[in-house]
C-alpha cells in the first residue's frame, strides 16, 4: 500500500522544489494530488496532476518570485534504500565483487622521456593554422618543381599528353611529361593542371600548351603531342605547325624576280597577329581510342553499310540482347570461327589501314619500330619495304652520329725516323660507317639492353619512342581531381588546386614504385 501511494506522487517526490509543499491526499479518479504550500499564510490547498508539476512551478513563479529558492535533491524511496543496504551487506560478508575490466598498471609500462621527444609529443597533436600549411605547401611544390626541370633539363626528347576536363562548371587542362632516360627506363611526370576561362577554342589550346612547355624549357625538345580525337585539339595542332623552312627559301627564291611592295609599319605593328602564331610539335591520335573507335563504330557502319547484312545484322543483334550478365557467355558461344574471322578480314583490317594510314607510313612510325630490338625488321613482310626501312634506319643513323664519328676512328702514328725511311702512298682513313653499326644491330638480339652496344641507334630509340601510345595517363591526372577537389573545398582557388593536385599524383606514384 505504501508503495502505490508513493507511485501516485512520484513525480512530486522526485521535484527540486518539493521541501517547499507539503503533500495532502489524492484525488478519487487519482489522476491529481492535492498539496499545500508552506510559503503561503492560511490552508489553502493547490492541485496538480499526480505525473506533472507544472502547477506548483507555476504558482512560485507568481505568488513566490521574490523569494531566493534552493534546490533540494529528492530522498530515494524506502525500497530502493533497503535494498541497497541489504546488497552492500551482502557484498561485504561475501567479499569484494571481481571487476568486469582489468585496470591498466601505467606504472609499469611508463618508460622515461627527455624533453626534447615530450616535447615532439606534444607538437604533433597540434594542429596548425592555415598560414602554416600555406607555407609548407608552397615550399614542397617549390621542391618538387626544381626536381621535376633538373631532370628534363638532361632530357634531349620527350614527348606529351594533354586533354582537357569539366567540372562544376570549370575547365582544366591537364598535361602529362613522359621520356626515355639513358637507362632506357620510361618516366612521366605532371607539368600542369590549369584552369581554362571561356571557350576552349584551338587558339586558347595552342597558347596555352605552348606556354607549359615554355615554362619547363621544353620548347624544341617535345617530339609529339598526343591527344584524343577532339575536333579543337585536331584544329590547334593543325594550324600551329611550325613553318617549313625549305619550303619558304623557295618561296623567297621565287619572289625576288617580282617587284618589292611597301607596308606600313605601325600598321603592321597595331594588328594582331592571325593564326599560326603558335608553334606546336606534331600530333599524334590516342591510339587506344582509335582501336576503340575501329571495335565500336567501324564495325557497326561496316555492317549498316549494305542492306543484306543490315538486316541480318539488326536481327541477330536483337536476339542477342540480355538483361542479365550471364547470359553473355551462352552468347559467346555461338559465335563460330567463321564469323569472327569475317569481322576481322573485312571490317577491322580494312578500318585499322585507314585510321591508322598515318602512322603506318610515316617516318617517325618506321623508325620507332625499328628501333625497338623486339621489332626491328621483322614484322615487314614486303621484301621492298625493308630495304626502304634499311636505307632510312642508315640514313637517320648517319644523322645522328656525331661529327667526330664521322672523322677518323683511330690512326696508329709511327715514330719520325720510319716515316722518313719509308715512302707509302696515302692511305684511306678508316671511317664511321652508319651500315656497319645498322647491319650489327640487325644481326643483334632482342634484348632492350642490346642498344648500349649501339649509342646512335640508342638515340634515336630514346627520341622515336617517346610519344606515349594513349592519352590515358592524363586522365589518370584528373580521376585524382575529384579527392581534392571535394564538395568540403570547392572554395580552393586555381592555383592551389593545380598544386595540390600535382603533389597528390607524385606521392601516389611513389607508392606505387614502392609496391
């Protein structure tokens, strides 16, 4: 009994304030408590529900907002205490109850420290303002770009990727570096990351590819640019070619039989310069989007091209189609040799001569492959064509000699008096023979380390295969962007975000050397 009347007022019991009322009764529907005031003069008797106080909070705050009121923590009831005491006796004539984890002795494992490491300790727990890592960011990109022009400034060739990626309404241009050092390793390195403001039309992509390899002192050095199939990249490197220079002495030597013309200077002067104002390195396609565009698009205009294979095709193509991946092996399946072999004779061998006409007879093409010891002579089938390559392989061999291979290799001098006792005719001197080292190196192994033998063909080796065969490596750059450029730093400006962006791609291919 005494428990539920302590229930019908729990709320009162538990209220800070309640050593200033004095309980009286409950109600009949006990839904309310009836209690008294000791502030108040009289008997008078206030309700409030049994599970709120809000009426006695209520009636202090008007009647009693003058007096000073201390807080008073409720007592626990009557059972809880007894228990509690009935618990504690029983935990002291039993014993001390086992703890459910095991302190930690700190005592024992403390090991001495000086000052100087107490003091390491605790700087690395503190974090540094903005003006501090400002301050280290700068002075480790200075690090790593002085690194970076060391060593392309011992670089006689190299060759590089660009493209150009849009996020959150911006545009970057990303450039990747990539050479062959004297080992024979491959390297590549990230030049920039630049914001890009407007249209990027060919003319702003010729300035500004032309400018990042100033910056770097690359200018003569790139052999080739390789980029996509974008139609502004196409246009930039075709009408920023550098000037023949054969061709204008003979349209110089053509033009002095004709009558000399006046110009105005500072007209000339004041007008801005048209197109080509730019010199740009050759271009070279991305050739893993040429295979992609010869498997995807050429195979399927080939096969659209003529009306009986149209409908065959259209109709085993509708057939094929799944919803479910694993279905595509069953699919596989019933392709025969035959039809594979009719794809590759008719739409892929045909679509790879054309895409690939360029590179296939071009000299730059002839030589990288010829160079390479896995190549070499043998993947020409054509017997006139490997003499072609031969004689082109000698004469850019030739080229690249030295001048003083090209004077006498070595001439054993004999003492005054012979020269003076006999009498012979002038001998040959004994020469740099470009075929002999080309003939030598046909006759060679396969092995990439054969070239040290041959320091001409080395060279060309090193400037010939320097373009990289895709454009992958630089949006390998901008797949990095967006972990920098997180929706947490979209207020980075453009030149933090290309220094960061840089440090993050060296540091990733660090970890990668390692691994």
């Amino acid at each position: 009994m005494e428990r539920g009347r302590e229930q019908d007022h729990a709320a009162f019991n538990a209220w800070k304030y309640r050593h200033y009322f004095e309980f009286n009764s409950v109600s009949e529907l006990k839904k309310n408590i009836s209690v008294r005031c000791k502030l108040c003069v009289g008997r008078k008797l206030l309700s409030t529900a049994k599970n709120s106080t809000s009426n006695l909070s209520n009636h202090i705050a008007s009647r009693h907002r003058n007096v000073k009121l201390t807080e008073k923590n409720p007592e626990p009831p009557a059972d809880m205490t007894a228990a509690a005491t009935s618990n504690s006796t029983e935990r002291t004539s039993v014993g001390p109850s086992p703890a459910k984890q095991v302190k930690i002795d700190l005592k024992a494992s403390a090991t001495a420290l000086s000052a100087a490491e107490l003091n390491k300790l605790v700087a690395g727990y503190i974090v540094e303002d903005i003006k501090s890592f400002a301050g280290y960011l700068e002075r480790e990109y200075d690090i790593m770009d002085a690194n970076l022009k060391a060593a392309l400034r011992d670089v006689d060739f190299v060759s590089t990727t660009a493209d150009i990626w849009t996020v959150n309404n911006k545009n970057f241009m990303g450039v990747i570096v990539h050479w062959i050092n004297s080992t024979l390793q491959h390297n590549k390195a990230a030049l920039a990351c630049k914001r890009i403001r407007g249209r990027h039309t060919y003319d702003v992509i010729g300035a500004e590819i032309e400018e990042m390899h100033s910056s770097y002192g690359l200018h003569g050095k790139v052999f080739a640019t390789v980029t996509d199939y974008a139609s502004n990249f196409a246009k930039a490197f075709r009408v920023c070619q550098p000037c023949n220079l054969e061709s204008e002495s003979e349209n110089e030597e053509e033009c002095d039989d004709e009558e000399p013309t006046f110009t105005d200077v500072i007209e000339a002067l004041s007008t801005p310069s048209g197109d080509g104002q730019f010199s740009l390195p050759p271009h070279y396609r991305c050739a893993s989007h040429t295979i992609n565009l010869i498997s995807t698009s050429d195979v399927d205009k080939h096969l659209n091209s003529c009306a009986d294979t149209k409908a065959v095709y259209r109709s085993n193509i509708a057939k094929c189609s799944v919803s479910r991946a694993h279905k595509i092996v069953k699919i596989a399946n019933l392709y025969s040799k035959i039809s594979i072999f009719f794809v590759i004779s008719y739409c892929i061998l045909q679509t790879i001569k054309i895409r690939f006409d360029a590179v296939l007879d071009s000299q730059e093409g002839l030589l990288a492959a010829a160079t390479c010891p896995k190549f070499k002579l043998r993947w020409l089938k054509d017997e006139r064509r490997r003499e072609h390559l031969k004689v082109l392989l000698t004469t850019e061999c030739r080229k690249t000699a030295p001048a003083a291979d090209n004077a006498n290799v070595s001439q054993l001098l004999a003492s005054p008096a012979e020269m003076d006792f006999f009498d012979f005719e002038n001998q040959p001197t004994e020469s740099f023979s470009a075929e002999n080292e080309v003939t030598d190196y046909l006759r060679s192994g396969y092995e990439l380390e054969i070239l040290n033998q041959f320091p001409n063909l080395k060279k060309m080796y090193i400037k010939y295969n320097a373009p990289a065969p895709s454009s992958a490596p630089v949006e390998r750059l901008f797949s990095l962007g967006g972990l920098v450029l997180s929706p947490k730093r979209n207020r980075l400006c453009d030149r933090r975000f290309e220094k960061l962006l840089l440090m993050r791609y060296v540091s990733l291919r660090k970890k990668t050397k390692k691994t």
